[in-house]
C-alpha cells in the first residue's frame, strides 16, 4: 500500500505568515479542495489509470495557489507495509 505525505516547503516565511492565518491549515484545506475539482472532472477508470497525471496537476495548481503565501508542496512517497494478522 502506498501512502503519499506532502511536505511544506517554506520558500518566503515572511509572506507565509503576513499572507495566510495558518500556513499549515490552509494549505491541507486548499489541498483537500483541489482534489476534490480534479478528481470531480474525471471518471473512475480514468482516475484509476492516470494517477501520474492527476497527481501532477493536483501538485501545478497548489503550487500557483500557494506562491503568494510563500510556499512550495513538496511530494513524498512512503511504501507502508501492512502485516495483518487475523487469529
């Protein structure tokens, strides 16, 4: 199983703090959001096939809503492995 972690990349920290409330939050509310509109533009076998391509634009569109607040996502993948014992 694969997760994927997004860390905040701090570029201006004077902007992140003077632009936004909660740099942290916002960002995770804006994240949710846009996967949301990306995803509600797509059909499920297109989701399932082309997760490459939906990633990058999820990743495009937080990247140009974010500038102004002085931050980059930066993506991160972690394989997790899950040993499930059922006895």
């Amino acid at each position: 199983m694969s997760a994927f972690m997004s860390a905040l990349l701090f570029q201006d920290p004077l902007a992140s703090v003077i632009n936004v409330s909660d740099a942290s939050v916002s960002t995770q509310l804006l994240a949710s959001t846009t996967l949301r509109n990306v995803l509600g533009t797509k059909t499920l076998s297109e989701i399932l096939t082309d997760r490459e391509n939906t990633a990058a634009v999820i990743l495009e569109q937080l990247d140009h809503a974010t500038d102004v607040w002085g931050i980059k996502a930066c993506p991160t993948e972690k394989q997790l492995f899950l040993n499930l014992n059922f006895t």
